[in-house]
C-alpha cells in the first residue's frame, strides 16, 4: 500500500500533524521533495516538534523515515532534528536512511538566496534556506551530494565549480573541511538510492509532501512557487522509483493562508484577516513571518485536486473558524464580465473578481451547520472528506 499527503493550497495546511497520525499505518514515511524551507509543526501533547527535514512520522511508534534523493538536505538543520528526535525517544535516529544521491545545501547558498531574492524587480519573498539555489545548481550539474564527499578530491571539485559559476571567492578548504566534519556524523545513515529501492518498495510507503499543489514549481503560482514539484508528480523523482500510489490524501485548511509573495485572490487585507491570524496562530513555522489570510478558495482548490491527481479529502482548521457568524466561500471567480468555476491555469489571478456565498457559521463542530459546510464542499469538489482534523494534538482527528 503506498499513499501520498500533499497540500491543497500554498503550504501550511497542516500536513506534518495529518502524516503523523497516519504513519501508524504504514512501514516508512519518505521525504521525497523540498529542503528546510518545510516546517510541519506535530504536536504530540507533551511536546511539540517542527520538521524541517525529517519525516514526520511518528516517532513513538518508532517507524522507517526515508529522505530520498530529491530532497535538498541542510546538514546544519539535519544535524539539529536528529538530535532532538534522539533526545526525546532514544535510538530513534536508527530509523532513518538518507540517499546518498540527495543534494546537499551548503552554507553559502543560504546568503545568495537572499542576495537573488532581494534583488528581484518581483521578490518571492522565500524562506532563505538556499532551497532555489540548490535546485539551481543540481540542474546546472555543479551542486554536491552526499556521496561526494566520500572522495574529499571530487568535493572540492564541485565547490570550485560553484564558486566559477557563480563568480563567488569562498575559502573552498575552511567550507569542505566544515561540510566533512557533519558529513561525519550521519554517515552511518547514508544509502545509495538504488538499495533504498530495494529495501522499501515492497514496503506500505506514506509519501510526504511539503509546501502545496499553488507553490510547486510547475503547477503553482509561477514564478512565485518553490523551485521543486512539491505536488504528487514530484513523487517518483524524488523517490527515485517510478511508485503507483494508489491514495492521494490532499490536505485543505477551511481558510487559506500564504507566506511570501503571490496572487492571493481571496486575501482579508482587513481586521477579518488579523482575526484569523490571530485565531489560528498563523505564523510561518519556519520563518515566523506572519502568514496572509483569507477565506476558503474552491476554485483554486478543485485546481490543485484536478492537477495532483488528490483522491481523498482531509479538512483541517475548522474549529479556528468556530464562532465566526457567516463564513464567505469563493465558489467562482469573475473574469472579464463572465462568471467561472474552474481555472485551466494560474496566470491571471490578479484580474479576476472573487464570487462568494455566504454560509451559516457554526458553534461546534458537532452540529448541523458545520455537516452542512462539509456536505456543501464535497459536493462542490465531487471528492469525499476522508478526515476532519478538529486541533492541532495528533489525536484530534475524526476518520469519516
Ligand atoms: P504543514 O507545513 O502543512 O505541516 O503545516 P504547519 O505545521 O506549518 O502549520 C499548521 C499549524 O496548524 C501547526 O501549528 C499545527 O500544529 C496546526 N494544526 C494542524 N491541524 C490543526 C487543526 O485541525 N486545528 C488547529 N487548531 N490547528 C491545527
Ligand atoms: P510547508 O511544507 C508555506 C514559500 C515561501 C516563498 C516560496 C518560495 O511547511 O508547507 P523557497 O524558500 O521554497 O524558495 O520559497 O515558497 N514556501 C512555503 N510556504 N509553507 C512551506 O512549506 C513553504 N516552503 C516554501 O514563503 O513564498
Ligand atoms: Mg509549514
């Protein structure tokens, strides 16, 4: 059995928590796209953890975590999560294999990020984690993985190839000695992809998805995407097997919520946006940037579903809206005059008029009007709620 947890929307939508819960299920969580700029916060009641780069798969129930090669690995944020997955549950750090063949995300290119970024005429606005510039160099053929450093020779190599390509002067030694010195210690957990394949694919595989369908790099809100195919078409790639996955969870918050720059069509510029943030502590997990607001979007929604293959719906953050007294959905957009439903494409998301209706909030999560907010969506998207997440403790979460 393979299965998939992917956002619906711009990322945050709370995958990491959803992951955890469903890890129980299966024998290995694999990381298979994007870098540190990920944070899925899981919040185990007595403790609370954000991953970055380790799947989060439940670590008291002590199952496999997988990076495979198409995540871009910081060793500094690697180094930090290990140890504090080993602290709280010992030998935990056992579980984990990364590829051999995962790039790896030097201190540099965290500096040239901002640099590229800040001197954009139209800024992402992205997390500084160097994640654009690792792609960059991995598809320029200049970027070094893991099993280079092996060959200390052919490391340094590579770091003199980044430092010509982008005309930079760094102490290539101090950096290659500082990079070994970490390498050191995770290279017990290093495997060639070709014998992860071996070893999992046999296994019930969960595949973590980061960020959401609206920042992959293809789909999403280009140019203001992240630079890899965060959606399920990033799986195989970035697992290094061609996977049939057979269920496609897709993660959608009640509301939307964006870091960064971009389209934002349904955005509460106003104290109804503040509210929300506030309410649902709307923070970015890895940045800490407040993150933008605004209401449910089915129209970008029924978008991402239909781009990502999705089979099964998991709502979560329904009870941050609890109380508010009507709820706006945008059920349409207005482009030039006439009304539509669905999106072919994202382009042109700054010129159209959202179309809302407004539904009866609800006061519980257990009454008629919330069922009905579920109802009206599921028929609007022809696809089924499979989970309802009511809180943010792994725990809160209702199989329908
Ligand atoms: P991810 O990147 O998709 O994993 O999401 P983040 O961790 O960045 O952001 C989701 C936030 O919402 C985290 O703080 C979670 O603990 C929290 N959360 C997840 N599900 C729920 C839910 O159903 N209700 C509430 N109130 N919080 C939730
Ligand atoms: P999770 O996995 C929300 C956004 C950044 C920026 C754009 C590009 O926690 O949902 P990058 O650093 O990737 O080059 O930035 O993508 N972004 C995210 N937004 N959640 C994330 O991850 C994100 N990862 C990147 O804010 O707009
Ligand atoms: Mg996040």
């Amino acid at each position: 059995m393979k299965a998939a947890v992917i956002g619906l929307q711009w990322g945050d939508e709370g995958k990491g928590k959803v992951v955890t819960y469903l890890s129980r299920r299966y024998d290995c969580v694999v990381r298979y796209s994007g870098g540190s700029n990920a944070g899925h916060t899981v919040d185990y009641g007595n403790f609370k953890m954000v991953h970055h780069l380790l799947p989060s798969a439940d670590i008291k129930k002590q199952k496999m975590m997988y990076i495979g090669p198409g995540v871009v690995v910081d060793l500094d944020v690697l180094l930090e999560e290990i140890d504090q997955i080993n602290n709280l549950i010992p030998e935990s750090r056992s579980l984990l294999r990364i590829s051999k063949q995962a790039h790896v995300v030097i201190p540099i290119y965290r500096d040239l990020d901002e640099k590229i970024d800040s001197s954009r005429a139209n800024q992402i606005g992205t997390t500084r984690r160097g994640i654009g510039i690792s792609y960059a160099n991995r598809a320029m053929r200049c970027g070094l993985r893991l099993e280079d450093f092996e060959t200390p020779a052919r490391a340094e190599s590579f770091l003199n190839e980044i430092s010509r390509t982008w005309s930079i002067k760094f102490d290539v030694k101090m950096i290659l000695d500082n990079l070994i010195e970490k390498y050191n210690k995770i290279r017990d957990l290093l495997i060639d992809s070709s014998e992860a394949v071996r070893v999992l694919k046999e296994k019930d595989l969960l595949f973590e998805g980061t960020q959401g369908v609206l920042l992959d790099v293809d789909m999403g809100t280009y140019p203001y995407v992240t630079s890899t195919n965060c959606s399920t078409t990033g799986i195989q790639p970035g697992f290094g097997y061609p996977v049939q996955v057979d269920k496609i969870f897709g993660v959608m918050k009640a509301y939307t919520t964006r870091v960064g720059e971009g389209p934002f069509p349904t955005e509460l510029k106003d104290e109804v946006g503040e509210n929300l943030r506030r309410l649902g502590s709307e923070y970015g997990a890895t940045t800490r940037r407040p993150r933008r607001c605004g209401w449910l979007d089915l129209v970008l929604i029924k978008y991402a579903i239909e781009t990502s293959a999705c089979n099964a719906l998991i709502m979560t953050k329904a009870d941050i809206l609890s109380g508010f007294e009507k709820i706006p959905i945008c059920m349409g957009y207005k482009i030039g005059g006439k009304f539509y439903t669905q999106i072919n494409n994202t382009a042109h998301l700054t010129e159209i008029e959202p179309v809302y209706e407004e539904i009866k909030g609800w006061k519980s999560l257990h009454s008629k009007e919330f069922d009905d907010f579920i109802y009206k969506i599921e028929r609007e998207l022809g696809l089924k709620f499979a989970y309802i997440s009511t809180g943010p403790k792994i725990e809160e979460i209702t199989e329908l």
